[in-house]
C-alpha cells in the first residue's frame, strides 16, 4: 500500500520538475526530462506492481534487512574492493528480495560487473575501487 503512494508522490513530483524545466534551453533541459520520463514509468510500473501484490506479504524487515546489507557492502568496498564486495552483496540482496533462481542471480551478477567495468574502467578510464588489500 506504501508503495502506491510513493509512486504518486514521485509522478507528482516529476510533473512538478518538467514545470520547473520548461524556461531551460531546449539542449540543457534534454538530460533532466529524460531523467523524469524514466522515474515516472517506473513509478506506473511500481504503482501497477503494488496493486497486484498480495495483501498478506509481510515485508517488516526486509527495509533493515537491506540497510544493513549495503552497510556490508560499503565496507567491503574499503577492505576488498569493487569485483568481490559486488559479487557478494548483489546476489545476497537478491536473494534478500526475493529471487530464489541462483542461475537468474549469477547472470545478472556477471552482467553488472562486466557493465560496470566497461563502462567506467575501459570507456571512461575510471578505475574501480581496490580495497585496502589490493584485490
């Protein structure tokens, strides 16, 4: 039930920004409208979603559950960098949402870390971090 008010408040919100945004120069307003038309179809997609969820899930912990976890992650980042922290916090957060297929999990684990290190390490030559131990 939350979740439909959050995507309200979200579409709201987008709707309020592209307002904002019409005195922008047409090629200076292109990269926030597009921002906004990505957040307003996801928040139709969260919004039908949580219409056609059960009403007996009980999700109490999975927001600390979560937090927690990406705490993990940040101080994996610090101790063994970006390939391992990342291999252990994204399946472990899937699994915590829901995803129980491990073939699922591994693909879209691999799938992220190779975008990622495409992208910043031999696109934009960003390297990712390695931890304090080097890894």
């Amino acid at each position: 039930m939350k979740a439909r008010w959050y995507a309200l408040a979200f579409i709201l919100c987008c709707f309020f920004l592209w307002y904002q945004s019409l005195p922008y120069v047409p090629e200076a307003a292109i990269y926030p409208r597009t921002l906004m038309v990505i957040i307003v179809a996801l928040s139709v997609f969260l919004f039908i979603s949580d219409l056609r969820r059960p009403k007996d899930v009980s999700w109490k912990w999975v927001p600390l559950i979560t937090f927690a976890v990406c705490l993990g992650y940040f101080f994996l980042l610090y101790l063994v960098g970006f390939g391992i922290a990342t291999a252990i916090f994204l399946p472990t957060l899937m699994y915590i949402q829901g995803v129980r297929k491990w073939l699922t999990i591994a693909l879209c684990t691999l799938g992220v870390e190779l975008f990622i290190y495409f992208v910043f390490v031999i696109e934009l030559h960003v390297p990712l971090p390695k931890g304090i131990w080097g890894i």
